[in-house]
C-alpha cells in the first residue's frame, strides 16, 4: 500500500537531508585533503630552498652583483649566497639597529662601505653589546682605509621589528632597512641589500678580551612543520570521511525504521 502524501514529503525531506549531508562531507573531505596535498607541495620546496641556501652559505665568495643585476636580486636568487666586495668603511655613518643574540641583547653595527667600484654597500659588522653602542668605545677595532671582506648576502628588512616600528627621526632602528637607512644617513644609490660579514679566520684566544663588533653571528634557520601540517589535514579528512559515513549510515537507518 502506499503511504500518505505526508509520508511521502517525510521521505522526500529525509533524502534532501541526506544528499546534503554526504555533498558537506565530499567537499569537507576534498578540501582538507587538498590543503593536505598543498603541505606536502610546500614542504618539498622547503626541502629544496634550504638545500640552494646551504649550497649558497658553503659556496667560495664571488663578487656582489654589480649595478646592473640590483633590480633583480631577490631573496629566492641571492639572499645568503656568500658574496666578497673591498672598499673603504664610512665609520661616521654607522646605525646600530636593535638585535638579540647568543651574546645577549645589544645591536648590529651596520656600516656603509664606499666599495672599489664606487657603490654604497651597507655592511653589517657584527653584534655589540649596550655598553658598546658609543663608537669611541671600539674605535680601535675600526679597520681604516681599503680592506677585503667576505660575507653572506641579505636582503633589507623594511620598516621594523615586530610591533616596533622604525624611527628615522629618532635614529632608533628595529630592523635592518636598507632604503630608510641610506635616505637616513644621506647614502644616495646604495645597493638594495646588505651583507654580514664573515667571522675571522683567526678566532681571539680563551681568555682574551672580545672584539668588538662580533661577526659571524648570523643565524639560518628555516621553519619547517609542513609535514606536521599535511598529516593534520589528512587525518581531518579522513575524520570527515568517517563522521560522514557514520552519520548517514544512522540517519539511513533511523528513517527505514520509522516507515511504515
């Protein structure tokens, strides 16, 4: 026999609540399991921007890029890569930005160096410690007319520090921004990135007094969770899959069972 017509919008509700249900659960489970994809994508060119730093950091210096190549030097192309350039420093122009390192808190020594070519390079001399921000506390260790040095290339970190802003006007720097930087201290053309220079080959004996400014303090480090992340996607699709499938195997037969 047929059921009422009551019956019958029941049944035709109950499907529609069905196929509702099983499409959220298909498109939940496409998208946490495309979000999972996407994690392993990333991490894999992760894996590989790493490998190109590394091979960059260990790589003999060559010369910075000239002039020319600025417009393109990029943090995907350059950034680390172990450059050399020789010059003389401009000690009167020197900003201390802010920084936190294995020594403590204190700041970088960023110093522009007129190179052999006749460019503007900022050079980052190294970590000092609070009591040492006044340069005539280490004007003794300022390396005077042309010098050589090596050192890894980075690319300027514009406008500050987390939840500090840079201070042009008050000389107070959060952050190693190359272009406030120069504007700042009067360095027209200046090349859009800076370098770390390398530590010294002869290291000070045990026991002896530190020189200041203390180089080779450049930490690479690369946050890599990905994996971490697809996983989490993963196991949320495969959550989806399972809730979905549960709950329309219940509703299914929760409806059969109260039909006539």
């Amino acid at each position: 026999m047929n059921g009422t017509p009551s019956d019958t919008a029941r049944r035709a509700h109950s499907t529609l609540v069905l196929a509702l249900l099983a499409f959220a659960g298909v498109l939940l489970f496409a998208l946490f399991a495309a979000l999972g994809v996407w994690q392993l994508e990333r991490r894999a060119w992760k894996l590989a921007l790493i490998e190109r730093v590394e091979t960059r950091v260990h790589a003999a210096p060559v010369d910075i890029p000239p002039p020319a190549r600025w417009p393109q030097v990029s943090a995907a192309s350059d950034e680390y890569r172990h450059v050399r350039l020789s010059g003389t420093f401009l000690h009167d122009r020197e900003t201390l930005v802010q920084a936190s390192t294995v020594l403590g808190p204190g700041h970088w020594v960023l110093t522009p160096m007129r190179t052999a070519q006749g460019t503007i390079v900022l050079v980052n001399r190294g970590f000092v410690p609070a009591d040492r921000r006044e340069r005539a506390s280490r004007s003794a260790n300022e390396p005077a007319g042309e010098v050589q040095l090596s050192g890894l290339l980075r690319m300027s970190e514009p406008g500050g520090g987390f939840l500090r802003r840079n201070d042009p006007a008050g000389d107070r720097w959060f952050s190693r921004d190359v272009q406030a930087i120069a504007a700042a201290r009067g360095l027209p053309g200046a090349a859009p990135f800076f370098v770390d220079e390398d530590a010294p080959a002869a290291q000070p004996a045990p026991g002896a007094q530190p020189r200041w400014p203390a180089t080779g303090l450049t930490v690479i480090a690369f946050r890599n969770h990905h994996l971490v992340y697809a996983l989490t996607w993963f196991a949320l699709a495969l959550g989806v899959a399972i809730a979905t499938g549960w709950t329309l195997r219940s509703a299914r037969q929760s409806r059969d069972a109260s039909e006539p």
